[in-house]
C-alpha cells in the first residue's frame, strides 16, 4: 500500500542573502546576488523544509505552496515554492538580480521564474522533494511589532504554532545583543538601551520541535540621551511611569497592568515596599488595587496600588496603622 508522505513548508520562512560588490566603488545599498539556501530534514513519513538567514539588507514577506500550473510550469502537477523578499530599509535589488544571480543550495531543486521591481523579488522554485508528496503550510508568521517608547520593551503578536521565540536588538546596523529567547510575545530590552541612537529589533517565532519562521523587524524608534538614561536606569527621582518613585527599582507595564522588578526579579505573591508605601503583586507578578487577604488579614490598595494606612477606605471600613482592617 503506497504510504502518502507530507512536507512541512515553513511559511514566512527566511531567505539567505550574499552580496558582492563587483568593484570597490559599489554601493553598498545595492544587492547584486541572493543565495536561497533550503533546510530538508525527514523523519521517513514527513519532510521539513526551512530556509533561515541572517542578513540585514532584505527579508521574507511571503512564503507559500503553489501548483506548477499556476506559472505555466512544465509540471502542472509540481509543488511549487513561491518566495517572495522585500529589500530593507534603503537597499534595493540590481537589475540583475535576477535568475542568473539567484542561486539555490540545500536541496535539489530548479528556480523556476523570478520577478522584480527593484524593492521586491519573487522566486518561484520547483524541488524535487515535492513531487508526489501532499503539502501543509506551517503558519509561523508574525506581525504587528512594536515599542513601549516609556519602557524599552519589544511587543509582537503570537504566531499561531509557536512555542517560544528568538529575538535580537539592533542600534542603527549594529548589533546590540546576542540572540535571544524568550516564551513571552513580549522582551524587556531596557537594560540594553544605555545610548542615544535608533534601535530596532528584530524576532521569529520556533516551535518544540525547533522548525524557525522568518526573522520580523520592528521600525526604528529614536531615543535621545535623556531618554537612554531614563530608561536603562529605571528613571530618575523627577521622572515617573509608574505609581511610584523609580528609585529603588523599576516599574514595567503591559496591556495586564503594572509590574514591579528589582535586580532582574519581578516581586510575586507578596508585598514591595516602594518609597515609603506598600504594595502588592499577585501569582502573575502584576500590582493589586482594592482589598488583599493576606496571611487571614484584610488590606486596602488605593487606585494607585498603595496600601492605605490608619484611614477609612472608600467603602467604609477602618484600616490600622499596620494597615489590616480593624473590624470597624
């Protein structure tokens, strides 16, 4: 009985970029050749296949699975790898880069035809592998990144079949950390903003079973000197972002609600005290407003999250100097 095996296409995935100048007095702006470089791996019923990149110059907007007819391929039948790379930020692609300054490696394979504006490429490569193989398209592709400009944290949405993620932070084309990971749609980069300078960063989603999506990068966000200091210190004693002086640490917020970390640690289950008032933060690490029952006492946080001390909360009831109720 014939065994129906399946491929793996990594949507979003990444294209491998090499550039030669062809004299010393290139642009280097300009990309003169891409190189496609394809990762197969098969467990004897599925196959894999991924490409990765570490270039800066463009990046892979689309990936997706065609039929042969759909480019009048000679095969209507074949599977059909369609690529499509947009070049990044001021860098476009030669007149010539085109079929015969686009190579493929990796796999066997044939570029079947390949389109350009200048600003974009579209290649459409026809593997052997393919060939009477079914298809499913991994979806592995990010979007809508952003910038807390108040915090210096990277913000993304989830993909849909991720597991974790690997990030990587940028000041102009230079690198500011290694690769990084983390199992959050989110990463905390302040300590790593400590110039002026414009910072991006760059993140792709992997699964468990270490298939990796295309690298996404965020637009650039400018930060003047004061701001740098700001936020690689926590803020100064005049500058707040949080309900509560910066001092002694430092205040995060997300779209949940405030977080408080002192020396790399987030204070959870239990109460912080922050420039003479108390707070508290639940099982997530997030603040607390309203009544806290703490170790069979009642406490009061204000809309502010400080616990209120020797008043009347505002539904009546008496709270002590220790701040527990009274009973009253």
């Amino acid at each position: 009985m014939y065994l129906h095996k399946k491929i793996i296409a990594l949507l979003g995935a990444c294209i491998c970029m090499m550039a030669t100048p062809l004299t010393s007095m290139a642009s280097t702006d300009t990309i003169k050749e891409v190189r496609i470089i394809i990762d197969l791996q098969s467990d004897g019923n599925d196959v894999e296949a991924s490409v990765t990149t570490d270039s800066n110059m463009y990046y892979v907007d689309d990936v997706t699975v065609i039929r042969g007819a759909d480019i009048n391929w000679t095969d209507d039948d074949a599977h059909i790898l369609k690529v499509r790379l947009k070049a990044d930020h001021n860098n476009t692609f030669s007149d010539g880069t085109l079929k015969k300054r686009i190579s493929v490696s990796g796999a066997s394979g044939t570029l079947a035809d390949c389109t350009s504006n200048g600003w974009d490429i579209t290649a459409y490569i026809a593997l052997d592998v393919f060939s009477g193989y079914d298809i499913i398209v991994r979806d592995l592709a990010l979007s809508d990144l952003e910038w807390d400009e108040m915090n210096g944290i990277a913000r993304w949405n989830a993909a849909g079949d991720s597991d974790k993620y690997e990030v990587q932070l940028f000041c102009g084309s230079q690198s500011v950390t290694s690769v990084l990971k983390t199992e959050e749609t989110s990463f905390d980069f302040s300590d790593h903003i400590t110039k002026s300078g414009s910072y991006t960063y760059k993140v792709r989603a992997i699964t468990d079973s270490l298939l990796k999506g295309s690298w996404k990068k965020s637009d650039s966000w400018h930060v003047n000197p004061k701001d740098a200091e700001n936020i690689s210190s926590g803020g100064s004693a005049d500058t707040l972002t949080g309900p509560g002086d910066l001092r002694s640490g430092k205040w995060i917020k997300d779209d949940k609600g405030w977080k408080y970390r002192t020396d790399n640690t987030y204070t959870v289950s239990n109460w912080q005290y922050i420039n003479g008032n108390w707070y508290y933060f639940n099982e997530s690490g997030y603040m607390v407003t309203g009544w806290v029952n703490w170790k069979d006492k009642w406490y009061y946080c204000g809309d502010d999250g400080a616990m209120d001390i020797n008043t009347k909360t505002p539904d009546g009831y008496r709270v002590g100097n220790d701040g527990a109720w009274t009973g009253a």
